[in-house]
C-alpha cells in the first residue's frame, strides 16, 4: 500500500508542475499576442495621426476643430505608444505585473477572447516554465503537507528496562 501511496505522490506532484509550468509559458503566449495586437492598434494610431497632420479634409476644416481633432489623435497615439513601451521594455518576469497594472483593459479582454494557446520558445517563456515549475512544486508541497501531517503513523516511544 506504501508504494502505491509514493507512486500516486510522485504523479499528483508531476500534475501539478506541469500544469503551472504550462500555465507560465502561456503568460508569456498570452504577452506576446497582446503587444502583437497593441502594436497593430499603435500604427493605426500614427497612421491616422498622420493623415490629419496632412490631409486634405483636415487642412479645409477651421484651426479650432482640426486641433481639437488633432490633440485627440496624438494622445490616443501617445498613450498607445507609452503602453507598449511599459509592457515591451520590462524586465521579463515584472512583464505581467505592469500589464496587469497598466494594460488596456479592453484590448486585453478581446486578447483573452481570441487567445491561441501556443508552445512559444523564446528563452523568456522556458524561463517561466522553470519557474512555474517550482513555484507548481512548492504549491504541491505546501498543500501536501498537512495530509502527510495528518495520516503519517505516530512515533511509537522507546522505553528501556531499568535493572
């Protein structure tokens, strides 16, 4: 009965690292299609930042009306930009922190919506599946514990004969 007990610790525990070394490496699948879909929306942005600095249609409104809807388009582009610039150039494991913090939440929802599971093998993501694997060990271990605790026998107490 005690080996199948180890048998089914050992696989339990291998369930659990690889699910969160899974789960780690999608994060970073999860980032890269995020910036991927914010770069897309970060060019629209200048584009049209552009053709109002230089269209025609734009130059034939009144200067009030075409700077009003110029200042519009340079914030939406420079709040775009610095959003992608917050996400892209972190260090690597503080990534999901600030795009948790600071993403935009809509583009994140649809990013979540569409979002194609990959095995992305970049070293940053096997740097996360490291280390969802031993943070799925620890949190395996954590939760073991109190079981072993609670089932494992009682130390039976030596006594000596006295003479």
């Amino acid at each position: 009965m005690d080996w199948i007990a180890q048998k089914l610790d050992t696989f339990l525990a291998a369930v659990v690292v690889a699910a969160m070394a899974i789960g780690a490496c999608q994060s970073q699948a999860f980032i890269i299609q995020y910036l991927h879909r914010l770069n897309g929306q970060l060019s629209a942005a200048k584009v049209e930042l552009a053709g109002i600095e230089t269209g025609l249609r734009y130059k034939l409104m009144s200067d009030t009306v075409r700077k009003e809807i110029e200042s519009a388009a340079r914030g939406r582009a420079e709040a775009l930009q610095d959003s992608y610039d917050s996400v892209a150039h972190t260090p690597l494991f503080v990534r999901p922190l600030i795009l948790a913090r600071s993403g935009d939440r809509t583009l994140m929802d649809t990013t979540w919506r569409e979002f194609v599971p990959a095995l992305p093998t970049t070293p940053g993501s096997v740097a996360f599946a490291v280390v969802g694997m031993i943070i799925g060990f620890l949190i395996y271990e954590a939760i073991k514990f109190p079981f072993v605790f609670l089932i494992r026998e009682p130390k039976k107490r030596k006594f000596r004969k006295r003479g």
